[in-house]
C-alpha cells in the first residue's frame, strides 16, 4: 500500500496600508484571490494558471476577503489614506503553503492592486496564532488523538457561508452540510483516512446547539450574488440516539461502540475548518470559519 507523504497546511494574515482614500462597495473576496493570483503569477506563472483552474477538483488554498484592522468586520465604506486592512490565504498542501512563504519572503513593503486600489504589503504572518497559524494534517490528527474530545463544538462564521446541495443554495451550516463538506476537503489533500463511520455518525449523532447569526449575500462573478451565513453555531455530540436504536439497532451499536475516536475525528475537522473554509466559493471570499476555544 502506498503511503502519501504528510502535506503542510497554514493560514496567513496579509496586512495591507492604503496609499489613497477611497471607498468599497462590495465584498472584496474575488479581487483578493486576483491580487494573490497576480503575485503568484509574477514569479511562477504556470502555478498562478493551476490555482485559477477550478476544473480539477478543490482548490489548494482559500481566501478571505478585506477586513479592517484587528476586527472581523468585513470593509465596506470609505477607506482612509494610510488605514491599515487585513485579509487571509490558507494553504491546504505544500505547493499552496510553499507558494505563500515565498510571498511572504518577497513581497513584504511591495505595492498591491485590489480592485484598481494600491495599497502597501506591510507584513504577512503564518505564525502569530489566532488566524495566523501552520500545522499539517499529521499534526491535527496527533494533537486530537490524544485529546478527550469535546461534547460541544462552536463555530464562527465570519464570511457568508453557504452550500450547494439537491440544485440549490442553503445559507446555514447544518450539521451534515458543514461535516460533509470538511471531509471532502480533508480527504482531497490529506494522506490521513478519515473513519469509515464518519459519515453515519455525523448524520445520528450530531445536532445544533444554539446558533446566532444572520443571512447576507456577496457578489460572485459577474454580479451573481451568494446567500449565505453569518454569525456563531455550536453543535452538540450526543453519545446515543434513541430513534436509531430503534430504527437500526445493528447500525446504533456500532456507532456506539466507536463513539471516541468518531468524536475525536469531528473534533479534528471543526479544527481544520480554520484553514480549510466551508461550502462554496471559499476560493473567493465566502466559508471563513473557526473554531472559538
């Protein structure tokens, strides 16, 4: 059996000062993930043509849109000269995280277009925790597995989140929805195997909490607007389902029975969400998601 080798993941913030006053009208996720494309561009253009091909499965990385400084609260409005703007790129193998350190090796104190505005590169952290942190899928799996995992799982969703599913748009992160669109990025880049019950369980075994937020819609590619939502959502794991016990008791013991490391693994995915986004079009600004501690 081949084995894959480990891959880097990582989330860097981009802090960004403005040359000139001006004003935002919209969300600023798909000029973002174009200004990261023209830098990956400059110095391997074979690469920046790779990351904009969206044929080929899911893309290697994700992207934010602008945010102001210290705050999660998307820019909207007037922008003064010199106000500083942050954004965030998350790397979820080692070509993306590779590209992104040398980014950060050479763009520093370099002038970026973001939708027809200049603004300066002043610093670009991988490091600092919070949004800014590295790992790889390996370490996520090491630090979970010898964590007891937790009943209750909050989420922030701090971009319009939403998923497409049975040929529509659903603007809330339902347990099912959110859990299969983890796995499907973590099964993308990772050499790890996810439990085989993984699936079954999140169906039985998981259910919201409390959730507080709100619905909000961005502009995609040529207009078309997203819906999608915004706010706090915590998930409870609950250790036995009396309904499916009933319905399929075969199904019920073995969930059960494998109930720690099936938590263990939901614990995990709400951990890499920080820097794998969530639902649709997280290339270009929507599923910013982490896990509140």
């Amino acid at each position: 059996m081949n084995i894959l080798p480990d891959q880097h993941i990582g989330s860097f913030v981009f802090v960004l000062r403005a040359h000139h006053s001006h004003a935002v009208s919209n969300h600023m996720g798909r000029a973002v993930q174009q200004c990261f494309l023209k830098m990956i561009a400059d110095f391997d253009p074979a690469l920046a043509e790779q990351f904009h091909d969206g044929t080929t499965g899911v893309r290697p990385y994700t992207v934010s849109g602008l945010f102001r400084l210290g705050k999660t609260q998307i820019v909207r409005g007037a922008i003064a000269a010199e106000e500083q703007v942050w954004f965030r790129i998350t790397a979820l193998n080692d070509t993306a995280f590779d590209a992104l350190k040398t980014l950060a090796n050479t763009r520093v104190d370099t002038p970026v277009e973001i939708d027809n505005a200049t603004w300066t590169l002043e610093t670009v952290d991988a490091s600092s925790g919070g949004w800014a942190q590295q790992s790889s899928y390996m370490l996520l799996l090491t630090e979970h597995a010898a964590t007891r995992p937790a009943f209750e799982i909050r989420l922030t969703f701090d971009a319009p989140t939403g998923f497409h599913t049975k040929g529509a748009t659903v603007p809330f992160p339902m347990p099912t929805l959110l859990f299969e669109s983890l796995m499907a990025r973590w099964s993308a880049f990772s050499p790890i195997v996810l439990p085989e019950l993984l699936h079954p369980f999140v169906d039985q075994h998981l259910s919201i909490r409390a959730f507080e937020g709100a619905t909000r819609s961005i502009l995609q590619k040529n207009g078309h607007p997203e819906i999608g939502f915004v706010g706090e959502v915590t998930y409870a794991l609950v250790r036995r389902n009396p309904t499916l016990h009933k319905v399929d008791p075969r199904l019920s013991r073995q969930l059960e029975a494998q109930y720690t490391p099936l938590a263990q693994a939901i614990n995990l995915l709400a951990a890499f969400a920080l820097f794998s986004g969530v639902g649709i079009k997280t290339a270009s600004g929507m599923g910013v998601t982490r896990l509140m501690r």
